[in-house]
C-alpha cells in the first residue's frame, strides 16, 4: 500500500497538521493506495445535503470537514462527485464547530448535523480524531444531534466519552455477498455490527444504513439473514433510525458497474438523472425489508427511505412525508422521544 500525504503550505505549521503527521507515521488508513491532502476550508463548512428537489430529502445538514473515502466501494459515487482521488482532511476544525454552534442556536427546533455524506466519518479516526471532537462538541449543543456515518470499526476511542446523547454513530451495511465484492476494503459487515453494539453499550443511539440496496441472485435471503444478525447484536430500543435507497450512481459508471456486476439489472434514468432500478423493483424492495425491519426490531426505529418519490413511500412502506420539512418533524419527534427516555437535559 503506498501512502501520500500532501501538506497545503498555508496550514504547514497549525498544530492540528502537527498531530496528523506524527499519527500519519504509525499507519492505519485504509487498505488500498491513500493520498491525503491537508488544508485549510475557505468556504461554508455545514450545507444541505446534496439531494435532488424531484426526491424527497429529509432536511440533513452536512458539516464537510472530511471530503473523500479510503474503503474504495465499487459503487461509491465519491470520485465522480468530488472530481479527484484525494481524501481532503480541513485542519481548521474550529471554524467548523464555530459554524455548527451559530447554526444550532438560530434554529427553532433540533438539528442533525454530520460528517458521512461526502466522506466517512470515521474511516481515518487514527490520523484525524475529528469524530472525537465532534461528540464532545456537539455533547454542548442542547438542540443539536450529531451523526457519525461510518463503515469502519474505528469507535474505540469515542466510547468513553461523554456524549450527553447528542450523537447517533451509525454503520452503512450490505449483505457478505455485496461487502466482500464491492466494498472490499471496508471492514466485514458483522464487525460493523459489534462496534455498534459496543456502542450502544456506552450508551450511543445507534443508526443503520441499508444503501445501497443490490438486486443480485439470492438477495432476498441475504438481506433477512443481515437484518437478523442486525437486532440479534443490537438492541432495536437503541437503534434510532434504519434508512433504506436502492442503488444508484451517474449514468457515466454504468459501464464500472456492470464490470463489477452491480448494475445487472435493467437500470433507467430517474428524475435525476441516475440510473436506477425501475419502480417496481424498488417498491418490492422496501416492501419486504421494511417488513423485515418491522418485525425484528419490533417497530422500535424509525424507517425511512433515501431520495425516493412519494408514491413509492407509499407503496413500499404505507405512508409518504409531505415534503422534506414533514420528514425532517418526524426526525425531530423521534429524537426528543430517545431523549425523553434518556433523561437528556432539556427534553
């Protein structure tokens, strides 16, 4: 594995590089060639998050400290999106919290706020403790919920903390048949698991990402033996949501796709622009595993779907949001009843 770290000139002598370069030397990121790039960000750190008007989007901010993966997902539509191979790390963390915090006492109700759309949240805790800023940070923020995305296992150094409950970590899985050919350099699905489980031991809510959802030979079981290991590890009270979205990814990576057997169905352009499964495909998707949530987590999360129509909402899981500020209310009450039941200051 060759790694590269790239130092921008203007941040050469900020401690934070400091400490980035001394952890740098010892390894640990990522299991494929890695180029990094440190910085300084210029621009705004926390924006929506990137959806699409024709799709409901559930109202997430984005605080974009982190840009790129180093897990290389055949899917990941990272590189395309962000136009470079580099993992960009911002050194000035502070002008990022700073923005979090005006941004969090603006708003009239809870906020979620976090660092895994354009970048794993956690993937390079080894070199760049950010997740561990973050929790302590935002554990200060009485109408803020922090959430951590991740694919890693890197959480050890997060379960001592005193989170206050202002933090969902959350893990992206995909049955063994998808993890081991597209997401081989990600830790294995059931590791995934037991660091959330580890979590929700410290008393972390924990959040579950089904996506991308893959239509392969045999999916049907993958995805229930994944959903039952799931909520036999993790305890259904403390997982706070369960997303679900069907695979997706720019037109110009059809081609990578059917090279490594993802995109085998018959995709078609959506409202967006990228391919997707057609509607009926998508629709008996979430239909089963929304039952299958339903049933094994004993209804306990929140289920959601990730940028799809309101017809399919309601065909797929019997209702639809009105609208992005309808979910983003449903997202807001369930985080209050997790707080309620915990005793958080304040609800």
């Amino acid at each position: 594995m060759d790694l590269e770290l790239i130092v921008d000139p203007e941040c050469r002598d900020d401690p934070r590089t400091e400490e980035i370069l001394r952890r740098f030397g010892k390894g640990g990121v990522g299991p494929r060639d890695v180029s990094i790039w440190l910085r300084r960000h210029r621009g705004r750190f926390l924006k929506p998050c990137p959806g699409t008007r024709n799709y409901i989007c559930c109202g997430y901010f984005v605080l974009n400290v982190i840009l790129g993966c180093p897990f290389g997902c055949e899917y990941c539509i990272l590189r395309a999106y962000l136009k470079t191979n580099r993992i960009q790390l911002m050194v000035n963390v502070e002008d990022a919290l700073y923005e979090a915090a005006r941004f969090s006492e603006r708003a009239r109700g809870v906020v979620r706020i976090g660092t895994g759309e354009l970048g794993d949240s956690l993937a390079l805790e080894g070199i760049f403790p950010v997740g561990h800023l973050l929790v302590n940070f935002f554990s200060t923020l009485p109408k803020a919920m922090l959430e951590l995305k991740t694919k890693s296992c890197e959480v050890q150094g997060l379960l001592d903390l005193e989170h206050g409950g202002h933090t969902v970590i959350s893990f992206s899985l995909s049955p063994g048949e998808i993890a081991s050919k597209a997401e081989a350099g990600a830790p294995p699905p059931l590791e995934r698991l037991k660091a959330g489980a580890l979590c929700q031991e410290k008393g972390y809510p924990v959040g579950i990402h089904l996506d991308p959802i893959v239509v392969f030979e045999g999916w049907e079981e993958a995805y229930r033996d994944l959903l039952e290991t799931t909520f036999q590890l993790l305890d259904p009270e403390r997982v706070l949501w369960v997303s679900m979205g069907a695979l997706r990814y720019p037109a110009e990576m059809h081609g990578r796709m059917v090279e490594a057997r993802l995109g085998l169905e018959e995709m078609v352009p959506g409202l967006d622009g990228k391919m997707r499964y057609l509607r009926p495909i998508r629709t008996r998707m979430f239909q089963l595993l929304g039952r299958w949530v339903r049933e094994l987590s004993r209804g306990k999360p929140f289920l959601y779907l990730c940028m799809e129509s309101e017809d399919v909402w309601k065909d797929s899981l019997g209702f639809a949001p009105e609208g992005m500020v309808h979910l983003d209310r449903m997202f807001q009450e369930r985080i209050k009843e997790f707080w309620k039941r915990e005793g958080v200051a304040n609800w």
